[in-house]
C-alpha cells in the first residue's frame, strides 16, 4: 500500500509511481485526476463471462443447473442467438462490467467477432473466446465449421491487436467427441492460444463422462492432450485431490466463479487446496443468466467466505488473496500477465478507482481488507482501459445509457412473447 502517491500514465502506458508531491514536480500533466479517500487498484479482471446473456439475467431463476439449461437458457438461445442480439447484450455487460471496475473479460459466447468489434467500439479488454461444440447452431453447423470460424478470428483478425486477445472455449467435454477435441487441441497449439473450457461444474457432469467414457473429465482431456498449461478450467468444483495435483504439474489455471456454483448448487470449490498446489486461481462472475450480476467485487468477498466455509478454516484466503483473484492472478490465467493485472511501470494502464469515504467502508484500518469485504460495486468512481478514461467520477464516457435500457427492453419483450407462446 503506497499512501499519497500518484500514477503517471503516458501513451496508454504506466510510466512512473512516486509520491504525490514529487509527480507535482516532475510532471506537467495535461489532466490531473485526484480522488481524495479513494484507492487505486489494478483494473479488475472477470476471468469467465458470457457477456451477452445479459440479456437471459433473471430469465430462469431457482433451477438447478441440467433444468436451467434446458428449460430455461437453450429454447431461447435456439430461437434468439444472433449477431444482434450478442451485440446488444454484449454492450449492456460491458457498461455493467466498466461501473464495477472491471477492465478485461473473458468471454465464451456464440457470434465472438461480434463479442469483439463490440468491445474494440467502447474500447474495451477482452480474451474472447471461440465455442467450438460437435452440433449446429446459429453461428457454425459442426466441430470443423466452429475450429475454421475460430481460426480466422484467432490467427487473422486479432493476432497482436492492443485490446483483444483470443482463445478456443467449447463449452464442455460432453460437447465435443475425442476426433473434435484433437483437432481442437492441434490448432490451439499451432496458434498458441489457450483452451477455456467448463469443467468439473457438477456432479452430473462427471457422472456422464464417467458413463460416455469410462473417464472423468480430467482425465479424458489428460489422455487427449489438452491438460497443459494453455487449459483454463471453468468452476472446477468436483476435483479429487489427484486431479488438483495434476492441474498443478500441468501448469493448468481455474476460473473460480462462486455466487454461480451457488446459485446452480453445484458446490463449493477447493479454492484452498488449489493454492496450496500452486494452481493459479481466477475470479470469474460467469454470465448473468446464473449470478446475476457481473460484479467481481462480490465475487471475491463470496470466494474468500466459501473458502473459510470449505477448510473449516476462518483464515482460508486472506484478502489480499482474494483481491490478487481478481487482479495478477486473474490476469495470469488469461496468459496477460505481462501486460495486465498490477500497477507497476511498462504495464498497460488498465486502473479501477474506488471511493472508500462511504458509510460501510469506514473506519479504514485496512484498505485491502475492506476492499474485500466492506465494497460495493457502486463505490468505483473511475476506470481506465489503456490510459483511457471509460468511467470518470461514475460515470460512463462511451457509452449511451438510454439507448443500452431501450435496447434491453425491446429484447425483453421479444423473449417475453416467444416464452408466453411456447406455454
């Protein structure tokens, strides 16, 4: 914690951190920002969304995750799924993803160039994430039209762009037949892009796989390649001690997203044993059809408590653990790392600032501590992707709220009427 002191920003970069007066001396700024009773933090980072199903937020409550799926999500994404509809859906998340903070998200969606351009438009960080699955949907008709799709966006559209990364995301291992995930694992290798995959979410999941395969899901991506260190595995809740060493030697990440596996009761994942094997873990808020907010503020004091809750253990995950979550350790399983995740000079200025002279986060003994656990996403002030400032004083710069809440409307209806005449 470095106590009146000031960030020096210069091209879209973080050229220098020194003490406030000595930046008053050594730099002629051509805008000063001073927040008094804020804390500047590293732009947080949402390791596992599906930006666009803002649009399903409270569409299919109180169901468990296989009822979820097949009564609530999949008829209207069967009947909805379009470019425009990602596009709307993928600027409602954004706006709601830049009041809280957050400066980069990675994102597993149909239509991903859409998702792209999208986050290009409001100038947003993003590791978008190409599906790949076995059957036909309204962007690809099989494994090889989703991994060709894929490619081209990987290798041709954004290769080396400074705000998109990208990365292969099928949806999960029953989705996908052994041939299918071969080939996906050869062209991700190729590119050198990572694998962003559900994993582990539920029980029934592992049962399936255990039926289908005589494996579990672990072990059949083990014996097919894919078990490296390019691997992001989503949720991760129903892992045995062998299989969270192995995700360690393998060098794998977690994206740990805990108010979804609550709400879908999928469990509580091992977040502690994860650390202790030196498994890189991931704050990630998952879409807003199963949270319903993308909120990673909430998501990190939800992390730290369910960890206390799993050990038995009221020290589980100190917080500045849980903070790193979603900040350095978020960025490392999106292999951004180097560019992203904490405010040191050469980095790119990806900056979140919150207000902590609020009612519930006073008296400040620990700044990190009531980031932690005493923050709500309304308390973030500022945001900067790149040095450019998307959220000044709460308040977006790029963004049209009425024209967002129109648009967010209009789609309630459409999916209101579809619903209504499907009963």
């Amino acid at each position: 914690m470095l106590e009146n002191h000031a960030v020096a920003v210069a091209d879209n970069r973080i050229a220098a951190i020194l003490p406030l007066e000595e930046a008053r001396e050594t730099f002629q700024p051509s805008v000063l920002v001073e927040r008094p009773g804020h804390v500047l933090v590293p732009g947080l980072i949402n390791a596992h969304v599906h930006a666009a199903m803002t649009l399903f937020r409270g569409l299919a409550d109180d169901l468990p995750l296989d009822a979820w799926l097949r009564e609530g999500v999949w008829p209207v994404e069967r009947r909805f799924a379009s470019a425009e509809l990602v596009r709307d859906g993928t600027e409602l998340a954004i706006a709601e993803m830049l009041a809280a903070g957050i400066t980069c998200f990675c994102d597993q969606y149909f239509f991903p160039e859409i998702v792209a351009e999208t986050a290009v438009d409001l100038h947003m960080r993003a590791m978008i994430g190409t599906p790949v699955v076995d059957v036909p949907t309204a962007w690809a008709e099989d494994a090889a039209d989703y991994l060709s799709k894929g490619s081209d966006l990987v290798h041709d559209r954004y290769a080396d762009h400074p705000l998109i990364s990208t990365c292969f995301a099928p949806h999960g291992t029953r989705a996908l037949s052994d041939a299918s995930f071969t080939e996906l694992r050869v062209l991700a290798d190729q590119l050198d892009v990572p694998v962003h995959i559900h994993l582990h979410e539920s029980k029934s999941e592992v049962v399936a796989s255990m039926e289908a395969t005589g494996m579990r899901p672990i072990e059949r991506l083990d014996n097919l390649g894919l078990l490296n260190s390019s691997l992001l595995a989503v949720h991760a809740v129903h892992v045995t001690p062998p299989e969270i060493a192995r995700l360690a030697s393998a060098g794998a990440g977690v994206a740990h997203c805990p108010t979804s596996n609550l709400k879908l009761a999928c469990g509580i994942a091992p977040v502690r044993a994860f650390l202790d094997a030196g498994v890189t873990v991931g704050i990630g808020s998952d879409g807003a059809a199963s949270n319903n907010m993308l909120d990673v503020l909430a998501e990190i004091r939800m992390a730290a408590l369910l960890a206390n809750v799993a050990a038995d253990d009221g020290g589980a995950i100190a917080a500045e653990q849980a903070l790193r979550m979603a900040t350095l350790d978020a960025a490392k399983t999106l292999r951004r790392d180097h560019e992203i995740g904490s405010i040191e000079p050469g980095k790119l200025a990806d900056l979140t600032c919150i207000d902590l002279m609020r009612y519930n986060s006073q008296p400040v003994y620990d700044p990190v501590s009531q980031l932690v656990y005493a923050t709500r996403a309304e308390q973030v002030s500022d945001a900067w992707v790149g040095g450019r400032h998307l959220l000044d004083q709460g308040e977006l710069t790029t963004i049209n709220r009425e024209s967002i809440f129109r648009r967010s409307g209009e789609w309630r209806q459409r999916i209101t009427d579809f619903r209504n005449q499907r009963q």
